[in-house]
C-alpha cells in the first residue's frame, strides 16, 4: 500500500477510482493507532 501511496502522491497514480480516497482512510487509521 505504501508504493501506491507514494506513487499516488508524486504522479496521482490511481489503479481504481477511489484507490486515494481509501489511502487516506487507512493512514487516518494508522495515525489513530499510533495516537491511543
């Protein structure tokens, strides 16, 4: 998911509609994790 992300970030890379919408969901989770 990660070289997506960056891939996403730097060329706007997207393999489905929606694939950076879902990214953000999941690194939203991963900075909640990482706060509680």
């Amino acid at each position: 998911v990660l070289c997506a992300q960056i891939l996403n970030k730097l060329f706007g890379y997207e393999p489905y509609p929606g694939f950076s919408k879902n990214v953000d969901k999941k690194m939203e989770e991963l900075k909640q994790r990482k706060i509680n």
